[in-house]
C-alpha cells in the first residue's frame, strides 16, 4: 500500500463490530511492526496493556466517558510511557547501550557522555515527562499506521480519568498513559462520514526562515 493511501485509510472510527475478533498473530505483527518506530538514545520508554477481557473493557468504557466503542472493540492498547526509561541499569537503556556498542556506533568509554547527556534532558519531573510521552506518543501513531496496513480500524482515546484508569489497572508510578486505543473492524452497519478536514500546507508552516 503507497503512504499515502494509507494515510488517508487511516480513521479513527466509532462503531466496531463486536463478532469480528482480532487474531493474536496479527496483532502481535502489528506491534512489532509499530516497534520499529525511532526514539531518542533508541531508549523506546513505551509498553502496552493488551486488554480483550470484556469485564476489564467494561470498567474502561466508566472511566473514558463511557464511550462504546470501548466495549465493542475486541482489543484496547494501554498506551504506557516509562518516565524511567532513559536512567541508567534501566534494562531497556542497558540493552540499547550495549547494541549500540555490538553495532560500532559507540566506543565503552563513552559510556559517561551517553549517562551525563540523557540525565541533562531527562533528569527533571517536567524532563522525565516530555521523555516518556514524546517518544511514547509517536509509538501510538505508528500503531494507528500498523493496525491500517493491516486491514483492521482503530481510534485513540485520550478522553478518560488518567488517575482513576492508574488505579484501576495498577499502573506503576514510573508510566503514564498517553492514550488507549481500540483496535477492532469498523461495524459495517454503521455508516462511515467523510473524512474531516485538515490544515493545508498554508496553514501549517507559520514562517519560511
């Protein structure tokens, strides 16, 4: 599928079809293929809740607004951004310094510099933050693009109660949730609108320098 026709399959609709499942074996290649997204140091703060009990969906939908789609979609993606990511003997940062260092592209003793710049932008509570969500954030994009490519529809959620949804699924305190995303058929019952508007180029760019 061309990146364009792809951007424009891409929806986030509201009606999905309860009776259509999501296999396991597409969405763990939808995920894998989402994996593949850049992050900063390659640190990749995200991990997902995969959520398919109709019983936990259930107490979503009452934290989210009660939005149905939540319910009607077969899975929801918990969306969780590690503000923990980047700090040293973190397994993950662990691992990315050391395939760095498997690859060629650092030496061991630059081990200080990699340390000493990830804590002069991460090493805040406002740093740690804009680190996990960033990087998070463009994870859940490229999930949307992954769970299109696949033939299957999805739409993000970011309207819920953060501090209930953390409590509820136990959340620990180093993640924050970005967003959920339903991923599921669109109910062909249902009838699709058109697509909505967008900001032209005109519209975007505030300044040529």
């Amino acid at each position: 599928m061309e990146f364009s026709e792809l951007m424009k399959k891409r929806r986030s609709v509201n009606f999905f079809d309860p009776e259509k499942p999501v296999e396991q074996g597409v969405l763990e290649k939808i995920i894998e293929e989402a994996s593949l997204t850049p992050s900063g140091f390659n640190l990749q703060p995200w991990n997902l809740l995969v959520v398919r009990s109709p019983e936990v969906k259930k107490r979503l939908r009452k934290i989210a607004w009660d939005q149905p789609k939540i319910e009607d979609a077969p899975v929801v993606l918990v969306l969780l951004a590690d503000k923990d990511g980047w700090r040293p003997e973190h397994p993950v940062m662990e691992k990315a310094w050391q395939d760095q260092i498997d690859l060629g592209y650092t030496k061991p003793e630059m081990r200080s510099w990699f340390d000493g710049a990830a804590r002069q932008l991460f090493d805040s509570e406002k740093g740690s933050l804009i680190f996990a969500v960033r990087n998070s954030c463009f994870f859940g994009m490229s999930l949307m693009l992954a769970v299109a490519n696949a033939g299957l529809d999805s739409h993000p959620i970011s309207g819920f109660d953060h501090e209930a949804l953390v409590a509820e699924l136990e959340v620990p305190d180093n993640f924050v949730v970005p967003m959920m995303l339903v991923v599921g058929h669109f109910d062909e019952k249902q009838t699709l609108g058109p697509a909505k508007w967008r900001k032209s180029y005109d519209e975007i760019v505030r300044q040529e320098l």
